[in-house]
C-alpha cells in the first residue's frame, strides 16, 4: 500500500488538473446566463462534500448524479443522463 506522501507525488498534478478543468467548466457555463439546468444544480450541491472528511465521496457524489425515482417518463427532456439508481 501506497503511503499518503507516495499517493500525493504519484497523483497530485493529474487530480490538480482535473479540478482546474471543472473549474473552467463551470466558468463556461454561467457565462451564458442564469438558465436553470437540473445538472448544474447537481455540481453545485456535489462540490461541497468533496471537502468533507469522509470516507464515501465518491459514492456520496456519485449519489448526487443518481435517480431513485423507480418510474420512468415518457420523455427526457434532454439526451443522456444525470445518474442511474443504485440498487
């Protein structure tokens, strides 16, 4: 097992990378106005549990993204997905 210090060099710059690139994401975004989008409130109530001390987050996040609901719609107002069900 990886020590904490050999994780951090092993990983660091890539994880750095990929929270700059959500960064510029969501930069992008809301330079286009104030349109309400189900998948942008998704982000926003994910980002803060990337900060709390759990040992989860991944499953926490990824539950921000699923649907529980167990009916489906008719129609999707747009295409692809927010999540899946865990079950």
């Amino acid at each position: 097992m990886l020590s904490k210090r050999e994780l951090l060099d092993l990983q660091f710059i890539d994880a750095r990378a990929r929270l700059i690139d959500l960064a510029a994401f969501l930069d992008r975004v809301e330079r286009h106005g104030d349109e309400a989008d189900i998948r942008l409130n998704y982000f926003k109530e994910a980002l803060p549990i990337l900060q709390e001390n759990r040992p989860d987050r991944a499953k926490a996040v990824l539950e921000k993204f699923s649907d529980f609901t167990p009916e489906l719609t008719d129609t999707a107002p747009f295409q692809g997905a927010t999540g899946a069900p865990i079950a």
